[in-house]
C-alpha cells in the first residue's frame, strides 16, 4: 500500500531536520504513529508552523508580483519595475556586489540599454542548450533515484522540473536566439533572471530533499551532478551575472544546509569545495561582467566613430587646408583637388598628366636640408610600399616650402596593385617650430653659443676627425673668476649682461672654425682645430690674447664690472683621444692654472697626465688592498700633560703600494670615500686598532679615526659593538675621533650616533677642533667627552696673543662642558711647558713620538711599565 503523501513529506522531515517542533494538532492517527520515534531516541516531530507559511506565503507574492511585472514589458524597463527586482534578488547576492555589477562604470542609459540587449541576446541564444541540459539532467535523476527509498517522490520532482522547462519555452522568445526588439529587452531580461532562480530552486531541492535517504552510489551522483550545474552556470549564463546569483545561490544554500544536516565531518571536503567556489566565481563573474560591458560599449563607440570619421572626411575635402591625392599603378595623378593644385603652384588640369614623381623632381630644392625624405618618398613609390608623414623640402614660385605626405598602396580585387592614396599637408609652420626647438635644444638661450648637449657632440666628432684623418685639435676649458660676486652684489641681470659681454669676448678672438659652448654658470668650453702651422707656443697664444680681452673692464648702465678668466688646454690626440679622459686634463691644467692665481693659461703636461694615471690607478688598486695586505696601522702616543707618561694611541691608516710606495693619508682617505671602499677599509682598521689595544696594558686607550662618510653609512654602533666583541676590548679603552665635516650629513646624524657609542661605554672626541666653522655649536648640540685643539692653532704657540686667548679660551670651554682637552701638534718643548700651563689635559706631537707599528706600542709599554712602574694589562680590567 503507497503511504499518504504527507506521511513520506514527514518521514523525510524527521531526517532532514533534528529540531524538535510542534505537532500539528490536526494531524491524522495515522500519521502521528509514523512520526513516532524508534526505541532510545528522542522525538522528532515535523510541523509547518503558521508563521512560516505566512512568509512562504509572502514570499511566493512577491515572486508572483515580479513575474506579473516581467510580463508588462516595456513598463517593466522604469525604474519602480528595476526597484523591484532589484529587491527581489539582493536577498539573495547581497546588496553591495549586486549593486557593483549592475553599475559597472560610468555609462549613459543608452549604453547601458545596449549592454542589456547584448546580455539578453547572448542568453537567448545558449537557451535551447540550457533547455537541453536541464532535460537531460532531470532523466539523469530519475534513473538514478528509480531505486532509493524516496523513489516515489521522484516523479514528483521529475515533474516539477518539466513544468519549469515547460514553462521556460512557452512563456520566452522564439529558441533561434533573436535579438530583442528595443521595447522588450527589460521584460525579457528580468524574465531570464526570475526563470534562471526558478531553475536553481527546483534543482537546489533535489539534494535537500533526496540526499538524506539516499545510499552513498545516488549521493555521489548527486554531488557530481548538482556541481557540474552549479559551476557551468558561471560558463552559460556569464553575460547575465544575476541570472548566475539567481541559479547558484538558491542551489549553493540548499547544499550547504544538506551537507551540515548530513554531518559536517563527512563533507568537510564538499563544504570547502563550495567555500571556494563562493569566494572566487564573483570575483571572476565581476571581471567578466565588466569586459562584457567594455566590449558591448566599445564596439558601439567604434561603430560611432566609423560614422564620424566618414563624415569627417567628407568635411575635410570641403574645409580642409589639406588635401588628397590619388595616382595609378604607373604614378600618374588621376585625382589632384584644388588645395593641392594651389599648394603645387600648377593647375588642376597640368597636375593630371603629371606623375607625382616627376612633381616631387621638379619642384626639388637645390640644397640639402636635415630632414629632407624626398628620396625616401619617392623610393617607397617604385616599390609600391606604404609611407607616412614624410617631410619633403620643396622650391614652390620661388620660395621653399616644407610639405608632409603620406601614401598608402591600393590593390584591386585581384590583388594587383593599383596604384596609391594619401593626404598632404603644408609643414611649413611646423618645421619653423621644430627648427626653433632644435635650436634651443643645442644653443645656450642666454648667450647663443652650443649648450653642454652640442659640446658633448661636437666633442665627439672631433674624435672622429682625429682618427680618421689625423687632425689635430685643442679642448681649451675657460672659468671666469670673481663672477660669483657680480651676481651677489649686482644682481642676475646685470651678471646676464657680462656674461654676454664676456662671451662675445671669447668667441671674436678665437679662430673662425673654433666652436663655443657655455658648459656650465661661468664655464666654458672651446675645441679648436690645431693647423699644420700652429705649435703649443702660438695656441698658447690664442687662449692669452682671449684672458687679456676678458680682463678689460664691463660698461653697463649699472657700472662698470671686471671679470678675469683662466684657461686649461689638453690636446686631442696628444693627451689622448677619450673625450672623457680629455675633459679631465683640461680640468687639471685650468685648476693648476686657477691655483697660480688670477687670468693663468696651462696646457695639460706629462706630470698632469702622470698625476691622472696615478690616480685612476690608486682608485683601482684601493679596492684590493686590504685583502692584499698592503693596508697596514700605525700608532702615535699620547700623553698626560701632567705625568708624561702614554695614556693613549691613536691608530693612523697608512698604504703601502707595490708601484707608488706608502701614499699620502691624505689622498688614499679622499679617494676611499670617493670610491666607496672607506667603509672596508674602516671596518678593518678598526679591527686591528682594538684587536692590538686589547693586548696592552689597561691604562692604556686606543683611539681611532672615522670619517664622514662612515657616518653616513648609519651602521657604525652596530660595527663598533660587534669589533668589541670580538676582540674583548673594554668599551671605556675606546675612543671614537669625528671630525666637524661629518655635519654634513647634519647635526642630528652625528648626535644620534654619539649618543649610541655613549651608550655602549665609548668615548667621543670632536677632532680638529677650531678649523671648521661651527665649532661652537656643534659642542652646544653634541655631547662630546673630549676635544682635541687642531695643530694649525698649537703651532703658533706662545708667539701670538690672539692664539693665546683662543687657546685658553679652548679649555676653558672645555673644563665648564666637563670634556678633556687635548692639544694636537706638539713638536718643541716650548710648546709643551705653554700647553701645560694653561691647563690642557693631555698632548700629541712628533716630540712626543711619531707613529710607529704595533708591535713597537708593545715595546715602548713594556719599557714604560717596567721603568714607571705601571700596573698591570689585565685587557678586561675596566681603565
């Protein structure tokens, strides 16, 4: 006997929902005993309360209402109709990303009208594959459920399903997927939308309904067989994103509510497949949907501009200065218009048994001209290829005249070539701009000689001659002197008019093929070709005669101004042929000249040229020295000024090179942070400075010199910390010498870093003190623990009272800080005896003992220690 309906609808309820509920008190005998519980379990009892059927009730109203709306039509496009579906469906994709995709960009209502049409269009014409799908799909179902303990609700389902496609064909547009007409694309449109949720409810049911009951066969091919619908939607229905919401998400809630009623823990595997899926189909549904979009949009705006274009070229044959032109396969014109004709000096009527090469011929001009294509142009004509926008220089009545062409082949039906069409236009105000910013582009603006850009390709050139035809020339670099001051006391203006003067000057006595160049504010640059009859001694000449003409005094209305220049000369190819390497001996000999004194000439010589090589060489060489060994620390005592006795060594750097022998510390430092590698090298002295110190004895310090750009580097706390570390030096045995040129990299780098060595127990002293400019401020705004007054003021010693105040003043200063005083220099006993009376702490100087290795600091300690009686080296005893 087939059990009542409503007697299965409960059975499948008591497993679909484990929540106890209220019986329906209304309900039969009969059916009250099937909803009776098995033995040891509790009730679960089945009921619609009357609640829940008000908001079914209200809910298939408003679906019916939407409908009805999709069947008005036309109506259905106004806003109260969108409105309404619009709500319909947030409740379900939610209302922001639903919103996004409907208001994709900034459109018009006509464009997006279109958009919709194409979105309906592309959904009606997949319709009979849909239809198609579903179909198959529902057979599918009812052979796999024609055995399962719910088999006689299957063809309940079966039917709903071929109601709803039924239902699809008879109430949309013909299947051969037509394009809508204008007044029916809303109706049609919310109508796939309210037909796509259709579908996606009846299928969502299936699982919810059939998944509890069924064995684990029928529930796989219902999980394979609800995915495969749920994902290709995003592939069927993506013009329509919310015809994709409104089949997926009714089936995506109804899945997820049969897994979690099912047994989280044996789908955790589906629930992720569909979190995923959740996640990442909007994100590329919303891509799509707006490349749909794009696409629709741009494919209409092409089509506006066809349109436009075509009317546009009728336009311009009436209106335009331009003109076309036409010619067969042989070149002859077959189509001149009028502004053609008038442009070309000829009538129509001549210019049509004319070949257009044989015009361009004609009207050729006779000199050469930068950008002149006329032979390009006519090249692409014999060989029938395309060209665009080539400039030809053209002598038209008289007058020259720039004219830009372009020409494209054309090809009969056959392919053959038929011959070309193109436009021309009068350039000849273009090519009067153009040859202005060429100009600008190579001139100074101001003085009207070449710019450093028409130096540098001058320059080059210049090499060029010299290599191929063994010319000679001088690169002659001129530096006027005081005009600094012209300009700071006279104002810009009145330096402007000098430097016209100036420049003038320069160019009426230099020879007549010599080119100027203002390089810089008040440099200047000169090649002149060296001729078989001049020597060094008459270029010499020439550049003197040049100085002397500047010195004589400016007249202007605001005065009278005086300006000297000074003048470097190197030789191509004599000094070289590098144009680099060439600027800088010319550079050389013009500071050399400028360091003898005012209006000098010098020529780049061997000793220069020597100097430079020695240099590049050094700055090559300084990078291996450390792992050469050629980088080696010296030590020069220091000593109390009241004991005489050593209290401290500064490490000094020295280089030892295999070729030039030990290097000033003065040039190899400059070139170590010119060239990058004094972080290297200051890494390693210091290592070495500590690494000794930690093997004396322990009243004694070790001080080390760091430079600006170590500063700068940031990283020195933390090289300090890890040197002592290593090396097992007592913090307090370490001083730090800066110099008041690390302010460069500003006050609060320096007071930074101070303050982190302070922190790790190192001292800090502020080197050279009196040579810099700020001396005083940077005591007040850096917290220094010593100064050491630079040689440059001890030398003078007792012999000057001003020195002497200063020098008092140096310690006085000091004590008040609370900072030792240091006096650097000291090479005479006078000096000594002046240097301990007015107070100073502690004294450095050749009388004292010039720097001397390592190994010897051991032994002037040892000697001193047993002499003295000096307490013992315990290296990790604090001083």
């Amino acid at each position: 006997m087939v059990e009542p309906f409503m007697a299965r609808l409960n059975r499948f309820a008591r497993r679909a929902w484990p929540i106890p509920a209220i019986v329906d008190p209304t309900a039969t005998g009969a059916v009250r005993r099937h909803l009776a519980a098995p033995p040891g379990r509790p009730t679960r009892r089945f009921c619609i309360q009357p609640l829940k059927l008000d908001r079914i009730g209200k809910a298939f109203r408003s679906f019916a209402d939407l409908w009805s709306r999709c069947r008005e039509g036309n109506q259905f496009g106004t806003d109260m109709g969108e409105r309404a579906g619009m709500a319909f469906l947030r409740g379900w994709v939610g209302k922001d990303f639903t919103s996004s995709i409907m208001r994709c960009r900034s459109v018009t209502t006509e464009q997006r009208l279109l958009v919709r049409t194409d979105q309906v269009e592309a959904i009606n014409r997949l319709r009979p594959v849909a239809i198609l799908a579903h179909l198959l799909g529902a057979l599918i179902v009812l052979d796999a459920l024609a055995r399962s303990d719910d088999a006689a609700i299957v063809p309940a389902w079966f039917g709903v399903m071929l109601a709803a496609i039924i239902f699809d064909i008879l109430s949309g547009p013909p299947l051969a997927g037509q394009r809508p007409a204008r007044d029916e694309v809303a109706a049609q449109y919310w109508r796939n939308i309210v037909i796509c949720f259709l579908f996606g409810a009846v299928w969502g049911s299936l699982p919810l309904i059939f998944y509890a009951g069924a064995d684990e066969g029928v529930r796989h091919i219902l999980t394979v067989l609800i995915t495969a619908y749920l994902a290709s939607s995003a592939f069927i229905l993506a013009a329509l994103p919310l015809a994709v919401f409104a089949f997926s998400v009714p089936i995506a809630i109804m899945m997820v509510v049969t897994f979690v009623q099912a047994g989280v823990v044996g789908h955790t595997f589906e629930l992720q497949l569909i979190g995923v899926y959740a996640l990442a189909f909007p994100i590329a549904l919303r891509q799509h949907a707006s490349a749909f979009a794009e696409r629709v949009i741009a494919m209409a705006q092409v089509r506006e501009q066809t349109q436009l274009i075509s009317l546009l070229l009728h336009d311009f044959e009436a209106n335009s200065n331009d003109w076309h032109w036409q010619c067969d396969s042989r070149l002859n014109l077959v189509r001149a218009s009028d502004s053609f004709a008038k442009q070309s000096g000829l009538s129509a009527g001549r210019l049509s048994r004319l070949r257009l090469d044989r015009v361009l011929t004609m009207c050729a001009s006779p000199r050469e001209r930068a950008g002149d294509r006329r032979e390009e142009v006519l090249l692409h004509l014999l060989r029938g290829e395309a060209f665009r926008d080539c400039a030809v220089l053209l002598v038209i009545d008289g007058h020259e005249r720039w004219w830009s062409i372009t020409g494209t082949p054309t090809y009969d039906r056959d392919g053959v070539f038929a011959g070309f069409r193109g436009i021309g236009r009068d350039i000849g105000a273009q090519k009067i701009k153009e040859e202005e910013l060429e100009y600008l582009a190579h001139h100074d603006s101001l003085t009207g000689v070449g710019n450093r850009a028409r130096f540098n390709r001058e320059l080059v050139r210049a090499r060029g001659l010299a290599e191929a035809a063994s010319r000679r020339f001088a690169l002659v670099l001129f530096d006027l002197d005081d005009f600094k001051a012209i300009n700071d006391t006279a104002g810009h203006s009145v330096g402007d008019t000098v430097l016209q003067t100036t420049t003038r000057r320069i160019a009426g006595f230099l020879p007549r093929d010599s080119f100027l160049a203002r390089i810089g504010g008040d440099e200047f640059a000169a090649i002149i070709e060296i001729k078989e009859n001049m020597d060094a001694a008459r270029l010499r000449e020439i550049v003197e005669k040049v100085v002397h003409e500047v010195a004589r005094p400016v007249e202007s209305s605001d005065g009278t101004f005086k300006v000297g220049v000074s003048a470097g000369i190197a030789v191509m190819p004599d000094d070289g042929r590098d144009p680099e390497q060439l600027m800088q001996l010319a550079d050389i000999a013009l500071y050399d000249a400028k360091s003898r004194g005012k209006e000098q000439v010098r020529l780049a010589s061997n000793e220069a040229g020597a100097a430079f090589a020695r240099r590049k060489q050094l700055e090559l060489d300084l990078w291996k020295a450390i792992s050469r060994g050629e980088i080696f620390v010296e030590f020069q005592p220091v000593v109390s000024a009241r004991t005489g006795r050593p209290i401290l060594f500064e490490a000094l750097a020295r280089w030892r090179h295999p070729d030039f022998g030990l290097v000033e510390p003065g040039d190899f430092v400059a070139l170590a942070e010119q060239t990058g590698s004094i972080g290297e090298i200051g890494a390693w002295v210091l290592a070495e400075a500590c690494g000794r110190a930690a093997m004396w004895p322990q009243a004694v310090r070790v001080a080390v010199n760091i430079s600006p750009r170590q500063l700068e580097y940031g990283d020195l706390p933390d090289l300090v910390r890890a040197v002592l570390e290593t090396t097992g030096l007592v913090p307090n045995r370490l001083e730090i010498e800066v110099t008041e040129s690390a302010y460069r990299g500003g006050v609060g780098l320096v007071a930074s870093v101070v303050a982190q060595l302070h922190e790790l127990g190192v001292t800090v002293a502020m080197d050279d003190f009196g040579t810099g400019y700020s001396s005083l401020s940077s005591l007040r705004e850096v917290p220094f623990d010593k100064i050491k007054i630079d040689q440059s003021l001890v030398g003078q010693g007792a012999a000057d009272k001003r020195t002497v105040s200063v020098l008092r003043s140096i310690v006085t200063i000091g004590r008040t800080l609370g900072m030792q005083v240091t006096a650097e220099g000291v090479e005479t006993p006078e000096q000594e005896a002046f240097l301990r009376g007015i107070g100073v702490d502690s004294l450095q100087g050749f009388y004292f003992g010039r720097p001397m290795p390592g190994d010897a600091v051991a032994d002037l300690l040892t000697a001193d220690t047993q002499s003295k009686n000096v307490p013992g080296s315990s290296r990790n005893s604090a001083a």
